[in-house]
C-alpha cells in the first residue's frame, strides 16, 4: 500500500493534559483514535511520515495576538506544543518534504481572537493563525484560505481575519441561533477593507452528509476556485459527527473521508470533536486516509445505519436557501462596500466576548483604518473583569506609509495610565513593543 | 559447561564456556543446503572429548526461517483475516491463500459484528482442497479481544497442522503487521518444529540431554518447545548474537554503539546502559513490516571486502562486494587492500594489494600511502555516517506526552565496540575518524556464538484493564479476570509482572535472572457525559534482553 499523496502527520494526544478532569478537553481525547490508528498501521504506509511537534515560541504567538497580560500567562505547555505541532506540519509542506499534512493535536484554538484574556470555548491561542502567519514570514506566502468545518463558528479565526483581504475564511457551521459561540451568520463578511473573504454559512441541525458536501460544491470550492489561494488550510473540527455529544448534526466519517478528498486541503488542523470513542477514532482515520490518497471505502462506525442519520427534506432545502443567499451577498459585496466606505476614514465595532472556560467578560471597541492601499491598521481598546485594561495596535503585513505611520503615532500616544498595557505589533518590521503601566 | 552455536551467512561459530573462560572454539564454514549437519557437528566438534553431562545450557542462532522467507522456500499458509472497518483489508493480501471474513471487534474490544460460521467453515474446505496445512486467524484488534481468533480455532483446528494466532504473535496494536507476522510464522512454523526437533534428537544422541534453546531476533532465548509456536521470533537472530557477546564488555553507564564488521556489511546497534535498544514495533522481514521483537540493528554495505574504486574523480566503497581483496586472491581492490598495504593486517599477498591501490593512487594524483589512508578513511567515515543517522532516527521517534516531549530524552553514544574479522585492525582507524573512544573485545572473532550462549530468556507481556467494563485481561496470555471499579494501576502491574514471571518460566528461563521491566504504564478516566465511570489502564513489560548470571555482572 502506498500513499497518493505524501502526507506528513503530527500525531500529538498530550495524554498528560486536561482543561479539568471530566472536561471533554481531557487526557483520553485522542486515546481510542491513537488506538484506531495504530491498529490499521497507518503509520507504516509508504509516503505516510510521521513527524515530531517542535514547540512554537512567543514570537510566533505575538505575530497573531494580543495576550493579556502577556504570553506566559496564557499558555501552558500544550499550547506550544498544538501550535508548534501545525508549524512542523506546515513546513514539511513548504519545503516539499509531503504534499499535505494533517496536525492531530490538542487543545484546539478556532475560538481564540486577537486579544487574549484567557481560555474560550477550550482554545487559548488560535493555532492555525499562529501557523498562517509563521508560514508567511518564513516562506514569504500570502494568499490563504482556512476552511473551518468544525461544528462550531470560527468566530477566533473571523475576528483574527476579519480585515485581511489576503486571507479568505470560510466556516460552515451549526446554525449559531442553536450553538455556541452564537455568531457565524451569513450577513458576516469582512471588515470595510476585506468585504468577502469572510465567508459563513450557517447549517440547520440535523444536517447530514448530502448537505455538507452540497455546501462544499456550491459555495466553498466555487470560492476557492475564484480566490485562488496558494495554501488551503482545514480547522478540521470533528463534532458535525452524529455522535457527538455537545452538538446536533448528522455528518458520518464517509462523510468527512468526502469532504476531506474534495476539498484536498494542504494542511489540515484537529479542532473540536468530542465523541471521542464512536466517531473520532472512524473520522480521523478518513481524513488522513483521504489526505493520502488511499481507498478509505471501509472506513465506517460501528453503529453506522444511514436511515437513521438521513437529512430530511426540510434540512436538505434550507440548506440550499441558505447556500443561494450566501452567493448572493457576495455578488453585492464590492457595491456594498462602496457605499459602506463612502466618506469615512475609520471604522469601529463594539463588541462583548464571554471567555465560557476561564469565565471572563471581555469588553472591546475595534478600530480599523479604511485604507484602499492595504488591510488598514487596526486598534483594539479591550477592557476585561480581570481588571485588565488593553490597548493592542495591528499594522498589518503588507501596510502602506500611512497606515504604518499612523500606527507608530497611536502607540507613542498610548497613555499607560490609563492603559495596564499598550501593544504595538507591527508585521511590516515583524516586531512586537509593549509600553506597561 | 554452556554452548552457544551462530550460524553465520559464510561461517558458523561455536563457544564452549566454563564459568567465564572460554574452554573451545570452533569455526567452521556455513553449509546452507544441510543446516542440520552444519548445527549439530558444530555442536560435537566443539565438545569433543567433554563429557556431554557437563553441559548445562545450549542456545543456538541459525539462519534456517531467515533463509526460508528470503529465498522463498516457505509453505503455503492459508490466513483468514476478520477485519470489521477501516483500512482496506485486501491492501495488506499476503500470500496466495488470503481471506478476508465476516466479524469485527472496536478499539474497546467490543464485538461490532460476530463471525458467521458458515463463511469460515466454507475458506476451510477450500485451503483443504488446495492442500495447505499451515494456517493463520487474524482479527482486528484481537488483542483487545481474542474471542473471533479463538472462535476460528475452534472451528478449524483439527483439519490443520498448525495454527497461528494473531493475539498470540505480539501484544501491540498493528493489524497490518499483525497479519504479515502470523502470516510468515505459520510459512515457516512447521520448517522450523522440525528442524529443531531434530537437533535435539542428535543432541540426545550424542548424550546431551538438555533441552536446547534457541535464540530470538531481541538477543533472547526461547526454548525448542516452542520453536513452532513463535517460529517467526527466531529470524534475524544473527546480528542479536553479535550484539549480545558485547555486552559483557560496554560500560553500564554509557551509551555506546557496537559495529560488527564483517566481509561484506557493518551492522551497527546501540547499547544504553548495557542495555540493547530494540525497533519500536518489529523487525522488517521479506518485504513485510513485522511485530517480531527485534534489537535496533541496521546494516550497511560496508566491510572488509567491499567494492573500492573510482566514481566520477570520487572514491567510492561498497555497498557491492565483487569477491576477495586483491591480497587474498580477489578480482577487485578492498578495504583489506588498503589495511595490508598499510601494514596494519599482516599476511595475504602484500605486492597484489600494493599493485591495486597504485593504480587508483595514479588515477587520483596521490601516493600510494596516502591513498591507502583515504580508502580506510572513507570505509571509518561511511560507518560513522549510518550510525549518526541511526541515532538521530532513534531521537526523532516520536512521543505522545508533554512530559516527554519537553525532557527530550536523547541518546549521544561517546563510545564504539567493533567486533567481527576486521575489528582489531580497523579499530584504531574508527576512533581517529570518529573522535568517539573504540574498543575491541578480546574475543571479538566469536563474540556472537558467546552471546548466544550467555543470552537470557527474555518474554513480553500486555495487560489491560477496563473497570468501567470490570475486566483485566492479557489476551496473548490467555488470560481474563474481574477487576473491580477502583483497582488502581499498581494492581495491572501487579498482574503484569506475574504473567511475565510465569510466560518467562515456561519459556525456560531461570527464575533467579529475570530482569522485568515496564515499557508501558499508562491509566486514563473514562467518562461518559461529565462523570468518571472508570479507567482504562495499560501495562506493558518485559524481561530486558541482557546476559544470565553470572556473565551480566561484571565487565569479562
């Protein structure tokens, strides 16, 4: 047996990591897949490598984040380690060692957002943005897709992107009126300087596989095919799965085996995925499977029974209403956006964000520049329960003169009186300043 | 008195030991048509005019299921595999008799789908009709279960000669290997029952009543009952016996390599702490992955008698072998040239080997010294550069913990012990170009047949515990108990070191020198909704290969 496609594997269970005991994020999470996977000798298929996780470093957390009050605080080892473990998997990929790879690690980092008071929805920092942005400074690459069909909204991911019109995000989700985080609607599509690289679309419960791989030949690949990204990345989230316990889809691990093979991502990330005996161990053999081009016909759960798990024909047509609608936005997008910026210089948005795992309430105000000449710089005034008062400045990666410029002003006039501290990161030099109290 | 026997590709070597002296050696050249002859003269040349009551152990190594698999001179097995889902079940077809069956066990070893009978009964009458007599019953994830193994046997048995059982070939997970690994013991089970039934029996003729043990790829024993049942843990033991007669001679609190160099190749294997390192899952046999236990040895094109000559301006030596050096009558210039011309090896016909390198000398512009260094140089350089990879494959296995991860447990060997022809004379040469300390043991020309004698019993074994499900069983070992909701991981292990001392004592080992230890000992929750309904607990342990008592002790 021989892989299609070589395909690198960071396999990292950190079986000695847990958010808390009974916690889904627990020590056995990846226990039964390790065992699926070992017992069908993936690991012995030609073309198939399995890699070691580096760790990342501060540095690379910085070039993504905002970390309050800095980035010892917010990681433990694990975090390295799931996001050095993307890194490696990332560059096997750009030095042509594979030509796919697939991050199996944990804990997962979707939810996480620029600013970083604590832990959200299980994840402290956003793994795969710390990957994005380590392979664009490394390997100079800039346009970049994410396709995240974990269950749950991106929403880290949206907001990291929010303004970067070089990276395109597209999440399909359980309907954010019925799941956590709550966001995730159509009407989402990008700040005033990227309008329609945010993509979302939003999936009733009970969605089986006819409707995912519906949305992916409709909307995603069609997007793709237009945005034409140099790198398409997979927030490979496990919990659409009709076992998953704090979810309400349908999807099968044919299913993802599917999407995986038509979506043929160059790297794909572990996010969510909680039924960790009946489905993890079936899905995550299908992806890397799928990734590497090996038949992955057999691949099925135990308790599999297709009637069961059919979409009805509700769903099915829901799904295609939600799918047209999301096209048609995008058709409208660059008039939109037109009469969006008409006469403005800067754009803000306000905004409440519950971290639910450390229980923090995080208050936040936006600011980007409207700029035509790049992403525009961006200032976070973000005011958390801790008690911890952040001023965060972004100039982003391919920021013009006046953007850069401006960004320097709004660090120097950063009070640390009023702030606890003021951080400026600024990508066109790859530095990151901060001013404390 | 003991007796270690190594049958090499060329020459097979026999020890006799008396306490730590060595009272005989006898080497004598390889018959690969009679290996029978070829073990049991052996046996007598060496202990001629010894009292046979006198002997107390006999281990030997051979090359007999080695050979059997490379030149294909294997029986026919038929092999039914029950595999429930995931990968492809016809991608790992092996042989011409291979059945994929109803039947499927999960990760938990829960049955998902039982085995139909009827399907079973109907591949038997099939194998029957095609005169196979060796079969091999696999399940996925039998060793989590062994029941649709067990159930097969039933059905099967008595119209077979052998039968092999994938839960009994190993206790790790690897289905794919699990199959290939049944597959080559029955192709070689009823080959080797045999062969080794009948060195007993000249054995026994000769007044030699003991029973004979045989030596296994991880450098341990196993004894001749068994020669059958784990037929396939006999192949390469050959590199295992040379590693094994070093072992008395590295230093207990290093880690060091051992080089074996011999005409052809060098095998290489690293000892940490006086222990010998082992593959992670199994050896690579004919093609086939395998979970037959084996020492971490590699083996590369470079010996004594290997290939030297010129390639585009660059030197080049090995991996081929195109005969004899120069000085013993060969077609072709060789490391040996080189060390002859050097005076490092005396004897041979000196102005062949001298005449040999002149020509590359002229070729290159240099003197016939100086190109004499540079073969020997590039020999030393060859070896060091396939022991630095092996090292770093060896710190780049994978982990799957935080703890480990950040101890980042890497090895750095500081020391070499080259055995094998050559040794003496290449090791000065070793440890210019390496900078790493060399040394030769006095008996480097038999160290294998010594490690075969000395060679301790060495077993494995794998319990697991699920209490949410109230059992702890050990399907290799046939072995399923009740255990209760709280049993904590010192229980498992309790059980485990128990199952090992006894698997170690029907394998005929002494019950006074069984070196056990963990290799595995992990324990998990197991929750269902927010609550802890049990754990999940996994032991693995082994008897360490190492020497018996009193050669493991002190420095010979």
């Amino acid at each position: 047996m021989k892989a299609r496609r070589k395909t690198g594997l960071v396999f990292f269970p950190a079986f000695d990591w847990a958010i808390s005991e009974t916690h889904p994020e627990r020590e056995e999470r990846l226990l039964y897949t390790q065992d699926q996977v070992f017992e069908e000798g993936i690991l012995d298929i030609e073309g198939l490598v399995e890699l070691n996780p580096e760790l990342a470093t501060a540095r690379d957390v910085e070039r993504v984040h905002f970390c309050v009050p800095d980035v010892e605080a917010i990681l433990t080892e694990s975090h390295y380690i799931a996001a050095g473990g993307c890194k490696t998997v990332a560059e096997a990929v750009l030095e042509g060692k594979v030509d796919c790879g697939f991050a199996l690690v944990r804990p997962p980092g979707h939810h996480a957002m620029r600013s970083v008071h604590g832990a959200r929805g299980f994840c402290n920092i956003n793994i795969e943005a710390v990957m994005v942005e380590h392979i664009r400074h490394t390997y100079g690459v800039d346009r970049v897709a994410i396709v995240d069909t974990d269950c749950h909204h991106g929403d880290g991911t949206q907001n990291i992107y929010w303004h970067d019109p070089d990276t395109l995000f597209i999440s399909l989700h359980q309907d954010g009126r019925t799941l956590y985080p709550g966001s995730g609607f159509a009407s989402e599509m990008g700040g005033p300087n990227a309008l329609g690289t945010t993509v979302n679309i939003p999936l009733p419960p009970m969605t089986s596989k006819e409707g995912f791989l519906h949305v992916l030949d409709r909307v995603v690949l069609p997007i793709l095919e237009e945005f034409k990204p140099e790198l398409i990345i997979n927030s490979a989230g496990q919990d659409n799965h009709y076992s998953d316990p704090i979810t309400a889809m349908n999807f099968c691990a044919q299913g993802y085996a599917k999407l995986t093979e038509k979506l043929q991502p160059h790297i794909a990330v572990l996010e969510g995925g909680y039924s960790i005996e009946g489905a993890l161990p079936y899905v995550n053999v299908g992806i890397i499977l799928a990734l590497a081009g090996i038949d992955y016909s057999w691949v099925q759960e135990p308790n599999y029974d297709p009637e069961a798990i059919r979409q009805s024909d509700e769903v099915t047509r829901a799904i295609a209403n939600t799918c047209e609608h999301v096209l048609e936005q995008r058709q409208q997008c660059g008039l939109k956006r037109e009469q969006y910026l008409a006469g403005k210089e800067f754009v803000q948005r306000s905004k409440t964000v519950f971290y639910d795992t450390d229980n923090i309430i995080e208050e936040q105000k936006e600011t980007v520049r409207v700029c035509r000449e790049c992403a525009g710089v961006i200032k976070i005034d973000s005011y958390a329960d801790t008690g911890n008062h952040l001023l965060g400045i972004c100039v982003p990666r391919k920021a013009c003169g006046a953007c850069q410029k401006l960004g320097s002003q709004w660090f120097d006039e950063g009070n640390v009186k009023r702030y606890d501290l003021v951080c400026l990161q600024d990508r066109v030099l790859d530095q990151y300043q901060v001013k404390r109290k | 008195m003991i007796v270690g026997l190594d049958v090499g590709g060329t020459h097979t070597d026999v020890v006799v030991l008396q306490g730590r002296e060595i009272v005989s050696k006898v080497k004598s050249l390889t018959d690969e048509n009679n290996l029978l002859q070829t073990v049991c003269f052996g046996v007598f040349d060496a202990i001629r005019g010894m009292d046979p009551q006198a002997i107390q152990r006999v281990v030997v190594s051979t090359t007999l299921a080695t050979n059997a698999i490379i030149q294909g001179k294997t029986e026919p097995v038929g092999i039914l595999v029950a595999s429930g889902p995931g990968v492809n079940p016809h991608a790992f077809t092996i042989g011409d008799h291979y059945y994929v069956v109803g039947g499927a066990i999960d990760h938990r070893g829960q049955e998902i789908a039982p085995i139909n009978d009827e399907e079973v009964l109907e591949v038997a009458r099939k194998l029957r009709s095609e005169n196979v007599r060796n079969l091999a019953l696999v399940s996925k994830f039998s060793i989590r279960n062994p029941s649709h193994e067990l159930k097969m046997r039933d059905l099967l048995a008595d119209n077979f000669e052998t039968v092999t059982l994938g839960h009994q070939v190993s206790g790790q997970l690897n289905f794919a290997r699990r199959i290939a690994t049944a597959y080559l013991n029955g192709a070689v089970a009823r080959i080797s029952g045999e062969f080794y039934q009948a060195v007993h029996g000249c054995m026994e003729q000769e007044g030699i009543k003991i029973p004979l043990e045989i030596l296994k790829a991880d450098g341990g024993t196993m004894a001749q009952a068994s020669s059958a049942q784990y037929a396939v843990e006999t192949i390469l033991s050959g590199p295992a016996a040379s590693v094994m007669g070093t072992l008395a001679f590295t230093d207990p609190d290093k880690e060091e390599v051992v080089l074996d160099i011999g005409g052809t190749t060098t095998d290489i294997a690293i000892v940490v702490n006086g222990a010998p390192l082992l593959k992670p899952l199994g050896i690579r046999m004919g093609g086939y992955n395998t979970l037959v236990r084996a020492l971490r040895t590699v083996s590369i094109g470079v010996g004594g008698d290997s290939w030297v000559r010129l390639e585009n301006g660059d030197l080049k030596v090995g991996p081929e072998r195109k005969g004899r050096a120069l000085a013993y009558g060969g077609p072709e210039l060789t490391p040996t040239d080189a060390l002859v011309t050097l005076d490092t090896v005396r004897g041979g016909q000196k102005q062949r080997a001298i005449e040999g390198i002149h020509r590359l000398a002229e070729q290159l512009g240099k003197g016939v010294e100086e190109t004499a260094k540079a073969i020997v140089e590039k020999s030393c350089s060859l070896i060091m550069e396939a022991v630095n990879a092996l090292v770093n494959r060896v710190n780049q296995q994978p982990v799957y913990t935080i703890h480990e991860l950040l101890e980042d447990r890497t090895i750095q060997p500081s020391g070499i012990i080259v055995i094998g022809g050559p040794a003496k004379e290449i090791a000065p040469w070793l440890q210019a170009v390496s900078g790493w300390q060399t040394r030769v043991p006095s008996e480097y020309e038999v160290a294998n047949a010594i490690g075969a004698a000395i060679a301790r019993t060495t077993c494995e074994v794998t319990v697991l515990a699920d209490t949410s499900r109230g059992y702890v069983c050990a399907p290799e070992e046939g072995y399923l108990d009740k255990i209760g909701k709280e049993a904590s991981k010192q229980r498992v292990v309790q059980i485990a070191f128990d199952l090992l001392r006894k698997k170690a004592h029907r394998l005929g080992a002494d019950k006074n020198n069984l070196e056990m230890e963990l290799l595995e000992d992990s324990e998990f929750n197991m929750v269902q909704g927010f609550y802890t309904v049990g754990r999940n607990i996994r032991v693995r342990a082994q008897i360490k290969p190492g020497l018996i008592s009193p050669y493991g002790e002190a420095v010979v």
